[in-house]
C-alpha cells in the first residue's frame, strides 16, 4: 500500500459524499456539482484546520515580540553564522517558540491538495482511485465542466476553452495569494518596523504569487479551485484576525483603538443627552457606565 492511500481514499471519499448531496440539484455529471463538491472539501479541510490557524497566529505574534532580541543576536554574532544560529535556537527554545508553527496550515494542506491533484490525474485517465471504484462515477467526473473545460484538464494539456479558463483562475488564485501576503503587510505589521519578518513578508509577497502563476499551468482545473477557494478562505479568515485582534503597534491596531475610542465616545454623548433631558424634566443625572 503506497503511503498516500490512505489520503487518496479520505479525498476521494468526500468528493463523493459532496457530490452526493450535491446530485441531489444538479446533474451527476455538472460540473456544479463537482465543483462545489471540491469547495466542500476546502471548507471542512479549513474548518478542521482552525486549531492549527490559531496555533499559527500565536507562533506569529511570539515571533514578532521576539524581533528586538532576535536582531541583536543577528547584529552581534552576524560574522558567525553558527553561533548566531545556536543562539537564536536557543532564544526559540527558552521562550517556547516555534518558528515553524507559522507554516502549519500550508503544510497540513499540502498533502490534501496533492492528493485531490492524483485523484484528478486518475479520473483524467478514465481510471478508478481511491474509493471512487466505480467506472460510471468516474466517467460522470470526466463529464463534468466548468464553463466548458473538463475539471480534469490543464492549461497546457487543454484546449482553447480549457487554456482561458485556467489562465482567469490561474490569474484569480495568483491575486488572492497577493492580496493575502499584502494584507498581512500594510495592515498587521508594527508601523515603521524594520526585522527579518518584515523581510520575509516582503518576499513572500512576490514568490508565493510568482509560484502559483508558474505551477499554475500544470494544474487540473479541480485543483485550481480548490486553490482559490482556499485562499478566499485564508484573506477572509485574516480579515477577521486582523480587525478584531490586531498585532500591538500596527496599523491594525491603530485602527482597532480608534473604534473603542468611538464607541466610548458615543456612550459619552449619550450619557450627556439623557442627562440634559432629566435635568431638564426636574429628574437626576444617570451613568451609563
């Protein structure tokens, strides 16, 4: 048994429950209710993954109040990459930090996306996989379109129809990867801040978006969705980080406070109305804090 089997059988397993429910609107064969059925499986992957994205952040926020220490260990031994090496593991060590928790998500995902991306090659071949042993099943996934094109064909396998659709998502999967990187950047970094993870953040930015526009092409159209589905979940997922947990000192947080100071502004003048209105009717002064 090859050590992804098991995978292969989980993925292909829920693809067939999502297609199940979703046969019960669209045709067997649409390319909607394959579609969806592979959007389905983005969003009870990321659901799972929750625990892991929280991990994620708090690895995040550890890292960032470690930039100052982790500077003057880079500044202080930068002739001997050893020893800045040991240091800044020890650092890591002391402090219970875990540079790595920050990349869990992606690679958690990672088996998962190659794994929808051999059941594809599969079903591309008219072949069974996994648990989808049925050859009308996987002729009804061959069947399946999304605006024309096979969700098993790509870019540069497919033909014209194949190759535009592809190329939009292609195009939509690189934009959000940006975004994403960019959100992190503008919104969630210290303002005016200069460290290693603001380098990072800054090639990020480019390499992830450059990736995907690369390896791209190579991709069944099932797989592109999946991608782009799970970014759209990423920036919506940050998004929401961002605004209502901000890191300290961004511009996030900024304007995090700025909204308290509002909200309590508004009480403030409420306060002051209801006041003026009892006074003015021979009554006393309430709080409404």
């Amino acid at each position: 048994m090859g050590l992804l089997n098991p995978l292969y059988d989980g993925v292909s397993w829920v693809l067939l429950r999502f297609h199940d429910l979703w046969s019960l609107i669209f045709d067997e064969s649409s390319g909607a209710a394959w579609a969806l059925s592979i959007v389905g499986l983005v969003v009870l992957i990321r659901i799972a993954l929750i625990p892991l994205f929280v991990k994620q952040i708090k690895a995040q926020r550890g890292l960032q109040m470690l930039q100052p220490q982790m500077k003057a260990i880079q500044d202080k031994h930068k002739n001997d990459r050893q020893k800045q090496s040991e240091e800044l593991m020890k650092l890591y060590k002391d402090t219970g930090t875990n540079p790595l928790s920050s990349c869990l998500p992606i690679l958690v995902q990672a088996p998962f996306f190659f794994s929808l991306y051999h059941v594809l090659s599969f079903i591309a071949q008219g072949r069974t996989v996994g648990v989808i042993d049925d050859l009308d099943v996987v002729q009804q996934a061959r069947n399946a379109e999304v605006f024309g094109a096979p969700i098993w064909q790509t870019f540069v396998s497919g033909p014209g129809v194949t190759k535009a659709v592809a190329g939009v998502l292609i195009v939509l999967m690189t934009a959000t990867t940006f975004i994403t990187q960019r959100q992190l950047m503008v919104k969630n970094l210290p303002a005016g801040q200069t460290n290693p993870m603001m380098q990072q953040q800054k090639i990020l930015l480019y390499v992830l978006p450059a990736m995907f526009a690369v390896f791209g092409v190579n991709f069944p159209i099932g797989v592109l969705i999946y991608w782009f589905t799970t970014n759209l979940w990423t920036m919506g997922q940050q998004l929401i980080v961002i605004r209502r947990n901000p890191t300290p000192g961004s511009p996030a947080d900024a304007a995090l406070q700025a909204r308290f100071a509002g909200v309590a502004k508004q009480l403030a003048d409420n306060e002051a109305t209801i006041n003026a209105e009892l006074i003015g009717a021979q009554g006393k002064p309430v709080s409404l804090t």
